[in-house]
C-alpha cells in the first residue's frame, strides 16, 4: 500500500510531523497536518500544523516558524513567504503539499519560493481539486519521497480521506433497536430502549461528525436538541476542539465546535422547536434526495455525516445507496409491536436482502454496539435443497 | 453454594465417579449418574453409571460390579441386590440416591440392604419426587458427606438440575432475524437469512434438548424435518449418544437418538408433512396453551426444549412467562419489510417493554448468536429529562 522504505533517516522528524499534525482540529472542513524544515545537517529549522479552515496550511506556519527563528521578528514574519531557507533545506510533511490557492495560496509554491531542496511525504492528497502539488516539486527539481508512515497520516484524517476517495461525505447511519427491531412501542414511546452507556456512546460518535442529519419526522417527532454533550473529562471532547489560531501548542487555548445540525424534508419546524436554539448552527434543507443533501454538505467542508432517523430518512439513504456504516446499538429486549428501524427498502424476496459486513461488536452496558460497513453483493449462496429447517 | 471440604480425600473418587457420569446419555429423562464403592482400606469394589431410562440406577450398576468382582459370577450377579459389601464400605456418588421406586427400587434401600457404612454425594437431589434418600440413609445410621464437587456433578444434568427447580421442562426460544427484526421478505421468503455456521449451530442447539417444539403455522409454511443433522465427526453427535445397556464403557455400542417432534396448534398436518416421517416420533398437541404443552412434555420426561417458532408461538410463551433462555442469530442484513421475529406481546408503551440480558455473543461466520437470560423486571432507570436526543 505503502512505498515506504523499511528504515529511513525521515522517519524520526516525520513522527514528529504526525505530533504537530495531531494538535489540528480532528473535525474540519481541512485535513489536520504537520511540517517539519530540517537544514543539511537535520536540526530542526521551524515546525508547524495547520490550525483549521482559514488559518496558515502546516508548510506556510513551519516557514513562518523558520523566519521567526532565524531572527526575523515581527517584521519577517509579516513577509514569511520571502524568508528564504539555507541550501540543502528538507520539509517533511504529513499530506502532499497543495497545488490550489484556496483561502490560502498554493503551499507546494510556497516550498519552492523558500527554496526547499527536498520534499518527504507520508500521504498522497486524495482530493483532486488539491492534489499535484509533488508533481510541480517534482518538474521544478525538488527531490520527493513519498509514502513515509502513509498509513499513520490516514489514521489523522480517515473522514477526509475516506470522502476524498467517494467524492462525496462519509455517512454514518446510527441505529437504535431492540432484539426485534423496534424502536418504539405501540403508543410511540421510546425513552428509554436503550441505556445510559449507549446514549453516552451517541454523542461521542455525533463529536466525530461535521454534520447531525435527522429528517422533519424525528425533528417533529422527539423534538431533539441534536448537539454533542459530553462530561468535562471525557476523551471524546477532543474531537470538539478547535485551536485559537494563536495558541502556541496542544495546552493552548481553544474553542469547542458543535457539528452542523442538518433537517431533511419540507415540512416546517415551530418556532419553539429545540433545534432552533443557539446551541450550534442549524441547516434546514427541505427536499427529499439523499445526494442532494450530501452535495450540499460537501459544499461547506463536511467529511463525515451521523444520520440519526427516523426510519423514512434511513431508508432513502439505504436505497440510494448511500450509507457506508452502520452503527446499531441494540437493546437486548422485546417489544413484539411498534415503529420498526428502518421503512420499505424496495425488498420484495430474500434473494433481494441488503446485506452488511459485521466490523466490530461492543458491550455498552446492557446493550450491544454493532458497526457494520456494506457486505457483499448477493445473498448467501443457496444450499442444496437436502438441507432444510 | 456447596458444603465442599477445602481438600477430601474423597476427591479422587468422586473425579472418578463424576467421569463414570458422563458416560451415561447426555440427554435423557433421567440424570447421568456415577457411582464408586470403595472399602476402609480405599481399593474400588465396584463402579457403575447409569445407562438411561429402563436401565439400572448408578448404584445398583455398581452393586452388581461388586458382587461380580468378589466372583459370585452370573449367579451372583442374578441376585446382585443380595450381596452384602464388606464392613466399612462407603459408597461415593455424584446424586443423592433416590428415596422412591419408579421403574427401579430405590438406591438409598439398596445400598442400606448391602451394608455400606459411608455415603459421599455431590449434588443433593434436585427433584421433590426423588429426594429424601440422604435423609433416609442417615436416619439408618450411614456416615452422609454432601455438597464434595456439586458444582461439577450439576454440569452433567444442567437441564435436569434447572427442570427440576422450575417444575417443569427449560425453555429456550430460538429467534433468527435481520437487524431489522425480520424473519422473512415481503413475499415470505426466508432461506437463507442466516448462513451455513448458524444453521449448523441450530442442529447442534437441537441435539441438547428432549424437544423440538413449533407451530403448525411453521410446520405448514416451512414444512421442516425438525431432526437434528450433524456431520459424522462433529462432537455434538455426543449429545445424541445413547449408550446400550451392556456395553462395558464408553467405546462400547450405541444408539443415537432424536428429539421428540411436537407440533402445537389445532391445524391439520398433510399426511406428506416431513414431520410425519419416520425419521423421529412426532407428537401433535392441539392445544395453544404453552401451559399444558410443558405439562405434557415434562410426564414425558423431558428436561429441555428448543422452542423454534414461528412468530405466534414464540409469542404464546414470552406472554405467559416460559421461555427461560433465548437464542438469537442475528444476520447482518436489513430487508426493511417482512414478517416480525415475534407477534403482538400485549406491550402497549414503552415502561412494558420486555428486557433481557445477554450471557453471550459469538460469532457464527457472518451472522451473529446471542444468548439471553430474562433480565430485571422493569425497565431502565428513566434519567432527568434535560437529557435527550
């Protein structure tokens, strides 16, 4: 998968990257990346990782690093981009340097008006819009190596990665249920199905989305808040942070994100409505086209989208083919009647059932965490018909 | 839980005795029982287990060891209850033996009437109908040593052991669904849901019960054999063992039996029902009260059945509170509409619902098997209301 050579003198700053890379906010419209400039002799010349949309891409903050540190002051790094780097220059970098100007130019141009002599790359961009950034090195006489700990640099971002690959976000579909596949009762009761272990699991899976999408049904239905609410200590909070551009490190200060709150379907949201608190931004997007909503949250930067209900929106997404995971909490308990998980999928015979591949399963407490990713196409191959019941 | 000495000299035997045990039929009406007669000095005089219904009791097995061993011969043997043991004997057995006479005399008489002076059980008889016979043997004047390695001698006969304290045969449900809960597509076709290593486990599950029970629903619609089909060298095939009555040991011949097919419900089997074959006896009660279905299954000796649906019956048991154990194979695959895995259970909201608790989850190939036991009676703890969706 990798051309990562087996040992490589790289490895120790690249690792380091990674480090800086990792201090991004883990959920961004941007990937989270790390830079590295080594001079000839391998010491460290600047370092830098890129704080979020609309700040400095990771090579631009490790120049400006470098200016600062050659002594440059306030006024160097005013003019960062003309700092120019001592001969021999390496720049170890997480993700392939960009070829595109965005909110920021081109960072691949940035390298080589520094005059960087060698670039080493863990990933490769998967986005075309970016990529070709080591081909413009490569044709102005800069040295590449790329795939250094490419798998680790994935692990950073595998929303952007994995979005980057489909052309569109990564969508997540959170089931809850019991044994028999309810998830109300009779008179349309559901608090509570499942426990607190499961509910808590809920908002950690809704802090690694860009995105909470839940159709006019459920909005009406339950009245949700849709935000990410965590305690002050849990791990999961850190997928909420987005570090203030001038923070100096990981122990900087920082802002907490909520995803986008997204309604699905035309029908119109009462004022008092909790999704209409100031709590976190809400999208109302009133069609019925599972790809049309995932264009438009393409549009804003969205990797990763957690679809939570109701059974009307699960199944168009199901049937569009639009559903890449699935994550089932289910409750080890019966109801025998009531809302079932999912609507009609368009399944008429067995030979036609939509079958998934079983990735991990977890205790949540009492219930069950089932995540799942699409299966094979067909049906299991049928037996000879000796075999019955 | 047991009255276990830390360390017995009695140990050895009862290890001894406990593997003579497993000899005897897995699953019968009657509990697999080991016996070794030892006298003061510790040399075994005789050993025995029990062959099945109709064939003698562990103790009397090993009376007529000893009295063959102390060479007596055929004769000998003929009036095996005559022989009187040495003075000092004691007799250790993994069940209390029985105080009452079936289609045997009672062991407690037989054991007094050949003059043992000690007698060391395992597990205390679990029936109100055969119990008694420690007492009686102690109100005799033997040495009576309970409780030494009950834990053990309770997993010979798990299904007898929990039988006897319900009163009656030990459900377990057997429930096959999707994610979704469903049983079968939208035109009723269901083969295959699960694959190849469910259906395996199915016979396997079948093969530890005296019982297969279904609906004439499901015997009409699916029209299903019911036996238990395993391949040659799966170990499994033990359950189905039936040792016979002269063999010498556990290399010596066999039968192999089936359960007991029974079919509840008032509908007429065709007379090419798979289930009126001669492949097993099948038992037609037409009645719809699981009541009288266990009632009869436990005058016919029967410890444990595999209740394996359809949806009404399944649901006929969860009402009436007789189902102690499910087995679930859940399939990683959605159909979005079909047939439920249980009908109506009369839960009107959602404080009703009907929780269980999960003993295991194994993986079965793709599919998933959990294992429940009936879990607390109400439902989870409601939390404040600020906390929602």
């Amino acid at each position: 998968m990798s051309t990562t050579p087996a040992t490589s003198i790289w490895e120790t700053p690249m690792r380091r990257a990674l480090e800086l890379a990792a201090r991004g906010p883990a959920v961004d419209p941007n990937p989270r990346v790390g830079c590295v400039l080594l001079d000839a002799a391998g010491h460290t010349l600047g370092e830098g990782f890129h704080r979020g949309a609309g700040t400095p891409h990771a090579e631009v903050a490790a120049l400006a690093d470098a200016a600062r540190r050659a002594g440059g002051g306030e006024a160097a790094l005013a003019e960062a981009g003309a700092h120019r780097l001592p001969a021999g220059t390496t720049a170890v970098v997480t993700l392939e340097p960009c070829n595109h100007t965005g909110r920021t130019g081109p960072c691949a141009e940035a390298l080589l008006e520094a005059g960087v002599a060698r670039v080493v790359i863990a990933q490769t961009d998967p986005t075309p819009l970016a990529a070709g950034g080591a081909e413009r090195l490569r044709s102005a006489g800069v040295e590449l190596l790329t795939g250094l700990l490419a798998d680790e640099a994935e692990q950073l971002n595998p929303w952007f990665t994995q979005s980057a690959r489909l052309g569109r976000p990564v969508v997540t579909l959170k089931l809850a249920s019991t044994l028999d596949g309810r998830v109300a009762a009779a008179d349309g009761t559901s608090q509570w199905i499942t426990g607190p272990a499961a509910r808590l699991d809920v908002h950690r899976q809704r802090a690694t989305a860009g995105a909470i999408v839940v159709g006019t049904g459920t909005a009406l239905a339950d009245d949700p808040q849709l935000t990410v609410r965590l305690p002050e200590d849990d791990p999961a909070r850190a997928l909420l942070r987005v570090p203030a551009p001038a923070a100096d490190d990981a122990s900087g200060s920082a802002t907490l994100r909520q995803p986008l709150r997204v309604v699905v379907g035309t029908r119109e949201l009462p004022a008092s409505a909790r999704l209409r608190d100031d709590a976190a931004e809400t999208l109302l997007l009133p069609t019925h086209d599972p790809a049309e909503v995932l264009a438009t949250l393409a549009g804003r930067g969205i990797h990763h989208v957690w679809l939570e209900g109701g059974p009307t929106l699960a199944a168009a997404f199901l049937r569009a083919g639009l559903v890449d995971r699935l994550v089932h909490h289910l409750a080890p308990a019966l109801l025998g009647a009531g809302a079932g998980m999912v609507s009609d999928l368009g399944i008429g015979t067995i030979a036609e059932i939509d079958r998934w591949q079983l990735q991990e399963v977890a205790r949540l407490g009492d219930d069950l965490r089932l995540t799942l990713t699409p299966g094979p196409a067909g049906p299991h191959t049928p037996t000879p018909s000796g075999e019955d019941a």
